[in-house]
C-alpha cells in the first residue's frame, strides 16, 4: 500500500498517465520517421505541441530514453537516437538468448489453440500490405509463441527489447524486404514446436532472430560509409 496521501498519490498517477500519451506519440512519430535520428527535440516546444508542463515533457523523454528512442547528453540537450549497427547487434544478441529461453519453457506448455492462433496470425501477415500492420502482427506472432512460458519477468524483458528493436526492424523491413524469407522462417519454427521438439525449434528460432539482426547490421553500416 502506497505511503503517500491520496491527494500526492493522485497527482502522481495523473501526471504518469499524461506523460504516456507523449511518450506514446514521440515515439510513433520517431518509429514512422517524423523526427528523424539526431534530431533535437527542445522540452518547451514539446510542452507547447501536447499542451502539457514541462515536467511532463521531462518524465516522457526519461522514458524514451530508457526505451533507446532518445538521446540525453549533458549541456546538449535531447536528440532522437540515430541508428546503430552496434546498437542493432546488441539488442539482436540479448533477443536470441531470451527469446529462445521463452520458447523452451513456452513449449510444453503449449495447447492446441496456442497453435492456431499463431498460425491465424502468420496467415493474416500473409495478406498484410502494410509495414505498420506487419510490424503489429509480427509481433503479436512473437508474443503468442512465448506466452505459455508464464515467466512474466522475462517476457516484459523481451517487450522492451521489442519496442526498441522496432526501429529497426521497420527499417529491415522497409529497406531489404525480408518479410517472405521473414514468414518462411516464422511457419518452420511453428512447425516445430507443435512436434514438440524443443531443441530444434529454439535453434530454428536463434538463426531467425541472428539472421534478421545480421541483415540489418550489414545494411546499417553500409549506410554510413
């Protein structure tokens, strides 16, 4: 039970709660290339642009910086993060021993509807023809798959590497057009885990997860030379 007066406790929730609704909108606007890598956002114009304080604005860019959005660095300011082939690599490698983690522990306790509801959102990605709802899909693909693990610690680990490897992963998608191998690969590791077969379907998993990272390695550093 919280020690602060209702009053304080009320204040608090209300000033978290407004500093989503910016954090939710920077963040859409940085993953759709509205603010671009190393742009400087200053705290007053963004107060000014929501209609918020700047103590809000402040608790927002914390947030987003944390997520790997932003970039705070003293006596120059906040700009939004630019991206990283080192960064990419990173969150690849943290991805592949979590998610294959998850999917081992997910495996056994998976039922027949868990299957079919991947398979539902594998067949809807099919038909997708748009990078924001292929974006959305693959990720709700990814969250079925680990979701029977029941370990929530790990799974909020793996939603925040998500998040911040979203950037990226749009870019893949959008630059290499990767989806088709991207599906091919996701339909194998299904396969798997409905064979029970957890030592292949988490080693399928890894090379997709390293494959992708690797693709945008390449294409990021061939970027900037």
């Amino acid at each position: 039970m919280s020690s602060l007066p209702l009053d304080q406790e009320a204040s608090r929730t209300s000033v978290s709660s407004t500093a989503d609704l910016v954090v939710n909108g920077l963040r859409k606007a940085i993953l759709h290339n509205e603010l671009r890598g190393g742009e400087r956002l200053r705290q007053d114009a963004i107060a000014n642009q929501y209609g918020v304080s700047q103590m809000i604005v402040r608790e927002a860019f914390k947030q987003l910086a944390a997520e790997g959005f932003l970039k705070a660095e003293p006596r120059r300011g906040v700009s939004v993060a630019l991206l990283s082939a080192d960064e990419a690599w990173e969150v690849t490698q943290l991805r592949a021993i979590l998610e294959c983690q998850a999917l081992q522990w997910a495996i056994p306790n998976m039922l027949r509807s868990d299957f079919l509801q991947c398979t539902r959102i594998l067949d809807e990605l099919d038909r997708s023809d748009t990078v924001d709802a292929k974006i959305v899909l693959n990720a709700q693909f990814h969250t079925s798959l680990y979701a029977p693990s029941r370990r929530e610690r790990t799974l909020d680990l793996i939603e925040n590497l998500r998040m911040n490897f979203e950037r990226y992963l749009r870019y893949t998608w959008e630059e290499t057009h990767h989806l088709e191998q991207s599906q091919a690969e996701h339909r194998t590791i299904l396969n798997l885990c409905e064979m029970r077969d957890v030592e292949r379907a988490s080693d399928a998993l890894r090379k997709h997860i390293l494959a992708t990272g690797d693709l945008l390695v390449d294409s990021l550093r061939h970027l900037v030379r």
